[in-house]
C-alpha cells in the first residue's frame, strides 16, 4: 500500500469528469502494475499504473515524492481499446 496518497485538483477533476472514484484509484495504486516509468519527470519521477478495477482497467498516473513519502495523482482514465493493446499495456493495437 502506498503511503499517503495526494491528488492533484487537475486528477480529482478529470477523475470526476470520468466517473472514477478516489477508492478506484487507490486500489489500482496498491494493486497495480507500473507500465511505463518516467524518470526525468520534475518535481518528481512519475509513472503510469494499469490495474483491473471491477473487471474493467484503469490507468493512473503517479509522481513518486520519495522524500516525504507521498504518491501524487496526477490523472486517471480508462484506457481506450483503439489507443492500447488488448492488454492495456502498451500503446497501439496488436
């Protein structure tokens, strides 16, 4: 389980506008699977999480402030079928 877990008002906005609860998010930060990392993200390295919420996936975005020991939401969606592969962890079809 992550530490405490911040979200940014751009993610809670977005995350409404999709009808993603908080809960959602959490359980793919805890249970997920990082798929892509982003080292040279600033202030902090970030990465995309894919997780399986209640059978559907969900992709959320995290900066990791190791520091204080945070894990930031940034956004989090629903991946598209046309966008991603089958599995939803890469992007474009195969």
């Amino acid at each position: 389980m992550p530490g405490r877990v911040i979200f940014r008002v751009h993610a809670i906005r977005r995350m409404f506008e999709r009808g993603i609860g908080v809960d959602e998010a959490v359980q793919a930060i805890a249970a997920g699977e990082t798929i892509e990392s982003y080292p040279e993200d600033t202030p902090f390295p970030s990465r995309l999480i894919l997780a399986w919420v209640g059978g559907d996936p969900l992709h959320v975005v995290i900066a990791d402030n190791q520091a204080d020991g945070e894990t930031i939401v940034i956004t989090a969606y629903r991946p598209e079928p046309g966008v991603w592969d089958a599995g939803f962890r890469k992007r474009g079809k195969s």
